[in-house]
C-alpha cells in the first residue's frame, strides 16, 4: 500500500493516514508562469536560524508554499501555532494529519521572541485546526496577539483562523484581542466543500468573516480561494458576491498546487489573464483590495498590502 510519508522531518509515519489508501492522482506538468526561486541565501539562512532557535513551526514549510524562498529572504516568515498536526483532512493541504499534542504555553513568549528578532513591521499568525480544544484554540490566539504587542508594540497583527465551527464564543476571544487584520479562507467555491473541505461548511465561514466585522467595524477582514480545482467562473463571482455580502475587505486568488499523488489533483492551470480578469472584476464588486496572480498566497506581502488597505480605506472615507 502507497503511503505519504513526512518528507519534513524524516519521518517514517505516514503524513496523511487518511489519504494512505487513496489512488495516486495525476501530477500535472506546471506550466512556464509558474516559477519561483529557490530557498538558500544568506538572509534565507539567518530566517531559519531564528525560526529553529525559538521552536517554531512555519507554514511556509509545512504547507509548502512556493514562495518560501523570497518571503524568507525578507526575513517574512508566517507563524502556524498549536503544533504541527491538524484534526481536520482537507484534501488540498500538506501540513500533517492526527491528534494534536497538547498546547505550549510558553509558545506565545517565543512568537513575540522571533517577531523582535526578525523586526517585523507586520506579522501573520495563522494556526492548524484544533477541533480538540473546547475553544479551537481562540485563547491561545489572543495570548499571541497579546505577547507580540507587549514585546514589540510598532507590529502590525494579521491572524489566519480556522473556522471555530461548534466553538460559541471562540472568534469574539480573538477579536476583542484587537488583530489588525482577520482573515479566514473559504479556499473553494461551496460546490468543492464535500471533496476539497469537507469538515468546513461554506456559509458558517461567510458568517465567521461577517461576525468579526460586526464585533469590531474597524477591523479589516480578508478571504482567499485557490482556483484550478474544477470550479467554474460563475462560482468565483457568486463567491465573491458572498464575501462582499459579509463586508470583506480583502480578497486573495492563487493558483492550486498539488502536494503529493494523494491530493487533490489539479484539474487546471488558470492562466494569468483570467487572474486578471477576476482582479478588475472584485474591484468593480467594491472590495478594498485584491490580490489574484497563480502565486498569490495569503500571507504573501502581507506587510505591503496592510499598508495599501489602510490606504485604500482611508480613500474611500474621503470621498
């Protein structure tokens, strides 16, 4: 029997126990848009020297982003807190599946530890689903937001939350923590939930993202969807409708890459002009700001483009 095993630390248990005995999917060749370069400078170095000394898990690494290498030359590195194994098994994603060990208390004191020593101007925190937790895990968001403002209060806090579902109360711990950002992916359009994210449920997390808006107004909110796994165009703009419903800010599109042959296959390469397409399109819907390019990720830029919503925002109040 096939099995995906965890390339990332060499371990000999099998990454993704529920894909094990799934066939092997196709692998498409990816087409020449798509290139990125490759990790190994010196400031790429000095990013993972700090994230290994303080015992961090990145998603940079975990979920294999393709642009690992120029974030990381930045010294921009994307924090995955509660560990590094998630309860959910989404078909899409690479990080590893199982029970999750209990949580590190002293994990928020190192978060902020790395933060100062990277000198982030702006940080994304994000978490693996933590169904475990009776809160999913929304104190121990809040105790990072927290420990990054009391060690370096100039960072600006952008959180990446899984969806709480059946967790009352959770979002209002994070958002009465004060990020600067929340943002909460639907990563696909509804008809994709039963076999691309089958533990979410589309309209709780439309709901989630319109919550925390109504509990905070100041607060930007922010969404992202990967194209390319057999959704339609007319969904995309359904979708869109959806999250300008939910007073969304921000809207991020990428381009679907398969981890492994047990994955979700790609099913297209959408090419950089339909990306453009749908950029001009959620403008015209009235969203602050959208990103949509074949690597566009959610985290990617995140400190630029916190700057263009505020400056975004701040336009529109003005006329």
């Amino acid at each position: 029997m096939a099995v995906v095993l965890d390339l990332l630390t060499k371990d000999v248990r099998p990454r993704h126990p529920e894909k094990a005995h799934r066939p092997d999917q196709p692998v498409q060749r990816k087409p020449d848009w798509i290139r990125v370069k490759a990790p190994g400078s010196p400031q790429w170095a000095e990013t993972n020297r700090i994230v290994r000394e303080n015992r961090l898990v990145t998603v940079c690494e975990e979920a294999g982003c393709p642009n690992i290498g120029e974030c990381w030359e930045k010294k921009h590195a994307t924090f995955m807190i509660m560990g590094d194994t998630c309860t959910r098994a989404c078909a899409f994603c690479n990080v590893r599946t199982g029970l999750p060990g209990p949580l590190d208390p002293q994990e928020p004191k190192r978060v902020a530890e790395a933060v100062a020593k990277l000198r982030l101007s702006h940080v994304v925190i994000t978490s693996v689903d933590r169904d475990d937790l009776p809160d999913g895990g929304a104190q121990h968001f809040a105790d990072v937001i927290h420990a990054i403002r009391e060690r370096s209060p100039g960072t600006t806090i952008e959180v990446l939350t899984p969806d709480f579902l059946r967790k009352d109360g959770a979002l209002e711990i994070v958002v009465a923590a004060k990020p600067d950002v929340f943002n909460h992916n639907l990563e696909t359009v509804p008809s994709k939930y039963l076999t691309v994210r089958p533990g979410a449920r589309y309209f709780h997390s439309v709901r989630l993202l319109q919550r925390a808006k109504e509990l905070d107004p100041t607060l930007f909110t922010k969404s992202g969807i990967m194209v390319g796994l057999g959704e339609e165009r007319n969904e995309v703009l359904q979708l869109m409708d959806d999250l300008r419903s939910a007073d969304v800010d921000f809207l991020t599109i990428g381009q679907y890459l398969q981890p492994t042959r047990k994955h979700h296959p790609v099913i297209r390469f959408v090419p950089p002009d339909e990306f453009n397409s749908y950029e001009t399109t959620a403008y015209a819907k009235g969203f602050l700001l959208v990103s949509a390019t074949p690597l566009t990720r959610s985290s990617h830029h995140a400190g630029e483009d916190f700057a263009r919503l505020k400056a975004a925002r701040l336009a529109r109040v003005r006329t």
